[in-house]
C-alpha cells in the first residue's frame, strides 16, 4: 500500500484562486498554463479581457492574486492597480511589454507588488512572483490585523482608564464632601460651641478629626494615583528655596514625631542655590519620607533630615531614620503602587495605604531625577533624590526642549 504523500502547499495555500486580465487570448493562455503547472496546489484561475471585466470579478469574489497586462482595450493595468490597493484588495503583478523605467516606476508608485517583462516570461518566473506577491500580501494582512487589535486593545484601555479616573474623582468628592462636614461638625463640638464638654469626651472628638483627617488624606493618594497613571498629574515648576520646603515638612509632622516619642533632627547648610521645582509637590515627598520616617522608627529612636549640594546642577534632600529598615527582597518593590512590607509586628503597616512612595517616586522623576533608598532590617533606612538648581541665566531642563 502506498503512503499517502505529504500535502503540500504554496504561499502556504492548497487552493489558488488568480485573476488573469489580458485582451491577448495566447498570452492569457499561457499564464493560466503556467498557474496550472504549480504542484500540490488547486488552482482556480479565471481570465478576463478588460477591466470592466476584472472589476465585476473582483465584486464577485475573493482573488490570492491578479494578474494584468499594461495595455489593456479600456483601460492601463495601472489604472486598474490604482483602483484596488485598498486593505484587503488582492496583490497584483504587472505584465509588461518591454519594461520601460516610466511604467516600472508608476507601476511601484501605484503599489503594485511586481512586475514581469511579458516577452521573457516563464512558468518559473511567474510562479515565484505570485509566490513572492501572496506572501507580502499575508504578512501584511496580519500585520494590518495585529495593529486594529492592538488599537483595540488601546482604546479599551484608554476608555478604562477614563473610566476609572471619573470613579475615583466621583468617589473622592462624594465621599469627601460629606467627610469634610463631619470633621468640621466634631470641631465644633471639639471647641464647645454646642456646650460644654468634658476631658475624655474631648480627646475622644480630637481622635476622631484625626481619622477624618486621615481618611481625606487616603482619597487624596487615591486620586493622585489615578491622576499620575492616566498622564495628568502635572507639575507648576518654578525657581525656589529648598529650605523652605523643608523647614515647613519638618513642621507640619513635629507634632507627630512628638507624639511617637522620635527625635526630629534637620541639617541645612548656610548657602544653597534656588532650585527649579514645584514647591508644593516636593513639600509632599518630603512630608511624605518625614511621615513614613515616624511611622516606622520606635519610640527613642531618631530621624535625620539633610540637605546637601550634592554637585553643580543638583541639591540633594535625604532623610534617614533608624527604624525597623527594609530587607533587600522589598526594596525593589516599596515604589509599587499599593506595596506594603508584610510585617509581624503590630500596627505593622502603619495605617497606610502603599501609594505614598509610589507617588512620591513620580513626582520627583517628574523632576528629572530618582527617588532612591539603602536600608537594612533592623538598622534603619535612608530615602534620599536631588532637585535640579535653578540657574538664572540657562533655560531650564525642560524650557529647552519647548
Ligand atoms: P504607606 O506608608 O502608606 O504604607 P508608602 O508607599 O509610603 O505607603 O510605603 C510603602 C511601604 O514601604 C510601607 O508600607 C513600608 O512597608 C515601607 N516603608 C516606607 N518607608 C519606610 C521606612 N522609613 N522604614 C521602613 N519601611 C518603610
């Protein structure tokens, strides 16, 4: 018994359907012999005399490919080819009489995908020309229906991203309105203008202004997050005093490190240059280190900000603490949005979130520089990014590229 032999195939075809156009009846003839003539392939091919012809073919039904004389009795295979070289149309080659440079050149403006010299014409020269035509023409089918999935793809992510920006401003404003008269409600009881109140009471009021406090604080790293993540997160750079800044973090968390038992230490030196940044989007970072600084460092325990000219272009603000630190397999990982360093001990995460470095991160790349950290388990941690120096007479970074 024989086996069967294998199946073959052309330009990864095993049926070939080609459209010959032709007033020439011998020349014709001879490419649809040739056609025949490819192996292992059943071909279908289909002879026209002119265009208006090929045209009504072409409403009828799908070619692999066509093939047309130049001269043709209504109209130039040219014209022909400028008809049909929309996405989805069938390649088509060229047949030419003496491949004159003018018709070769208009025929590869036209985006035909060959051309043969119709007197030196063979089987093998035409078979590897449909070859050649059929598998461009696949490559860029699918290369055309990659890029519409991957636009697809672009608009669904896009049209989430719209959608997830509208939730978390809809959610922080419906939840924060009402938050915001709470908190304000509780003050006023706090400050007895609806009557006298007693020590406890009052202390357990204060407490709760600090929870809504912190809740606003939470939507707010919310809506920052989607702000930054959606492209809109913008920064208003202008030169300015880096001591400020920094004088007015350390401020508004000195309560706080007061109340955990933590020693607040700041160093400035005596002359630093204007820096070029957004004053209130850096006062954020270094809020935010000085607070992540508290939160982890136990009672007794210190915490150093410093200010330094790291070099020419650039001051550099670092603050270390010498709390829990950090293992190396989290390190790379605290910028992520929502990490947290699973920890044993109690209040462990310290009532946050996880966006806070992640914001942070952002906003001082947004500076043109890194936010970056070396800490160890048990021996504290130093975060620590530079803000680039205003000089007077240079356009800034970025006023160059405008
Ligand atoms: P949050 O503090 O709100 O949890 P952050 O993004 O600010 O979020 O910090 C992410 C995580 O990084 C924290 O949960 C904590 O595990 C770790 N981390 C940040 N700062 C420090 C620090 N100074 N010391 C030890 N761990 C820290």
């Amino acid at each position: 018994m024989n086996a069967a032999a294998p199946a073959q195939s052309f330009a990864g075809r095993q049926a070939l359907r080609v459209l010959i156009i032709d007033d020439e009846p011998v020349d014709r003839e001879r490419c649809v012999r040739f056609i025949k003539q490819i192996p292992g392939v059943d071909s279908n091919v289909i002879g026209v005399e002119t265009i208006a012809e090929a045209d009504q073919q072409l409403r009828l039904g799908r070619f692999d490919c066509v093939i047309t004389d130049y001269h043709l009795s209504d109209e130039t295979g040219l014209d022909f080819a400028a008809k049909h070289h929309d996405d989805g149309d069938p390649p088509i080659i060229l047949l030419t009489g003496n491949g004159s440079e003018t018709v070769v050149l208009e025929a590869l403006r036209t985006g035909v995908a060959d051309y043969l010299i119709k007197s030196s014409l063979t089987a093998n020269g035409l078979q590897r020309a449909i070859q050649n035509a059929v598998e461009k023409s696949d490559l860029r089918d699918s290369v055309r229906a990659r890029n519409e999935t991957i636009a697809r793809a672009n608009q669904t992510l896009q049209k989430r991203s719209n959608e997830i920006q509208r939730f978390y401003h809809t959610v922080s404003h419906e939840l924060k309105t009402p938050l915001t008269a709470a908190r304000e409600f509780i003050s006023l009881v706090v400050d007895g203008v609806a009557g006298d109140i007693n020590d406890q009471q009052r202390e357990f009021l204060v407490h709760a202004v600090d929870c809504c406090d912190q809740l606003a604080m939470h939507f707010n790293d919310l809506v920052e997050t989607a702000r930054f993540e959606t492209g809109k997160l913008q920064l208003q750079r202008r030169p300015g005093r880096i001591e400020k800044v920094v004088l007015r973090a350390v401020f508004s968390v000195s309560a706080q490190a007061n109340d955990r038992g933590v020693t607040l230490l700041h160093h400035l030196p005596p002359e630093l240059p204007d820096v070029y940044m957004d004053d209130g989007r850096i006062l954020q970072v270094v809020a935010n280190l000085l607070t992540n600084a508290i939160k982890f460092t136990e009672p007794g325990g210190r915490i150093e900000l410093t200010v330094t000219r790291a070099d020419a272009d650039h001051v550099q603000v670092s603050v270390q603490d010498s709390g829990c630190g950090i293992e190396p397999e989290h390190l790379d990982h605290i910028f992520e949005r929502l990490y947290q360093v699973p920890r044993a001990e109690e209040h462990a995460t310290g009532g946050g979130l996880g966006l806070g470095l992640c914001i942070a991160k952002e906003i001082v790349e947004l500076h043109g520089n890194r936010l970056q950290v070396t800490s160890k388990r048990g021996q504290g941690s130093t975060f620590y990014f530079s803000v680039p120096v205003a000089h007077p007479h240079l356009p800034n970074p970025e006023e160059t590229f405008q």
